[in-house]
C-alpha cells in the first residue's frame, strides 16, 4: 500500500472511530446503541421502508437489521407492519417516542458533522458529499465479492 493509500484508509478510520466515539458517549443515559441508532436514523428518514431496504443501503447484513429492529421494537421505538404489496415484507415506522430520539439523533449528528466541517466552505462540503458518495456506493460492491 502506498503511502497515500495509508492515508486514506487512515482518515476513513479516524472518521469511523471519533464518530462512533461520539454518539456513543451522547447515548450513554439514552436507551439505544450507536448501531441500532443507525437504523433508527435511517428508518426516520425513510419511514415505511423495509428491513431489506435498510439492509441493502447501509450494506449491513439482514440479520443484523433484523435483530436491530426487533430490539427496537421490544422498546416501543418502532412498529413494523406487514407490507401490502409484499406480504413477506414488513415496513417500519417510528413511534412517538422513537420520533423524539431520531430528533435527537438529528441534533447530534448536525452538531458532530458542523464541528468536524466547520472550516469548509459550501462547495468543499458539496465535493465531498459527492466524492463520498461515489465511495460508499463502490464500497458497496466491493463487500458484495
């Protein structure tokens, strides 16, 4: 690897661990984990999608989803239900009390993601938005093969 590499991989993982450092120091006295958080995010931005769904764009394994959403849901965080077009398949919904911890997650990613791109200006942001993008999706297939 060279040594541009190393930096790469080496940011990608400072990213990775100051991150979840982070949100799970502000979760300590809440009653959810950093990766059940994840989820929770996700299906806030996305309401009614399916586990496979969450699955599929985070590039986390369906059984992992699966445990993470009965946890919740044992929490009174979501609900699922039985979608109609897919009987196999069960949409997922916050509850009012999961709406208020995706508000506070909302929060606390805005603030951890300002701290950290404070000194950007817009089109730096937007670049690396895009570029990250481009990476995450590349990501993707690679952790298929």
């Amino acid at each position: 690897m060279d040594m541009d590499n190393t930096r790469i991989i080496r940011s990608f993982g400072i990213l990775n661990r100051t991150f979840l450092s982070y949100i799970s120091k502000t979760l300590m006295h809440k009653d959810l984990s950093y990766s059940d958080s994840i989820f929770l995010v996700n299906i806030g931005g996305r309401e009614g999608t399916s586990q496979e769904e969450i699955a599929h764009s985070l590039a986390i394994d369906k059984a992992a989803v699966a445990r993470s959403v009965k946890n919740m849901e044992s929490k009174g965080y979501i609900t699922a239900v039985q979608s109609r077009a897919d009987k196999r398949a069960k949409e997922l919904y916050l509850t009012a009390s999961g709406k208020e911890l995706y508000q506070f997650m909302q929060q606390i990613n805005d603030q951890w993601v300002s701290q950290v791109m404070q000194d950007l200006d817009a089109d730096e942001v937007e670049r690396f938005n895009q570029t990250m993008a481009k990476i995450s999706e590349r990501a993707k297939n690679v952790h298929k093969h």
